[in-house]
C-alpha cells in the first residue's frame, strides 16, 4: 500500500527536478541553478544507496542517509 502522503514516486521528482533545472538555466536564474542542483545531486545519491526504494524520500531521510552521524539522525536504544 502506498503512503497517500508521499504517493510521488523518486523518478518523478528526479524528472521534474531536471525539468526545473533546465528552465532555471534557460531563464539565468543562477540562484536557483546552483539550488536544483544541489538537490538533484542528494537525491541521485539517495537513489545509488537506495536502488530498490522507488518512493520519493523525505528532505530528511535523504539529508540522514548523507550525513548519518548528524545529530537529528542518531537513532538510540533505550
């Protein structure tokens, strides 16, 4: 069953995300440039750790999965 709250798939967001950055180079919006690839960057390497999960991760599993020692993804047994 999927997640109706997270129901777009990870291909999607990758397409729409290329889609975005094409339309930011086109339009010289260079802030906007440098932030879609950013983000598309994390993802593509959500997407190699993760090759068998197709569901559009959060902002924070894909920030977890980069930075699995940050503070705000320590996970601790009680």
């Amino acid at each position: 069953m999927q997640d109706p709250t997270n129901a777009r798939s990870l291909e999607s967001h990758l397409a729409s995300l290329r889609s975005e950055l094409d339309q930011a180079r086109q339009s010289g919006n260079q802030a906007k440039v440098n932030h879609l690839e950013s983000e598309l960057k994390d993802l593509e390497a959500y997407k190699a750790h993760h090759p068998e999960d197709s569901k559009d991760p959060t902002p924070l599993e894909v920030y977890c999965d980069l930075n699995p020692q940050a503070p705000e993804c320590l996970v601790y047994d009680d």
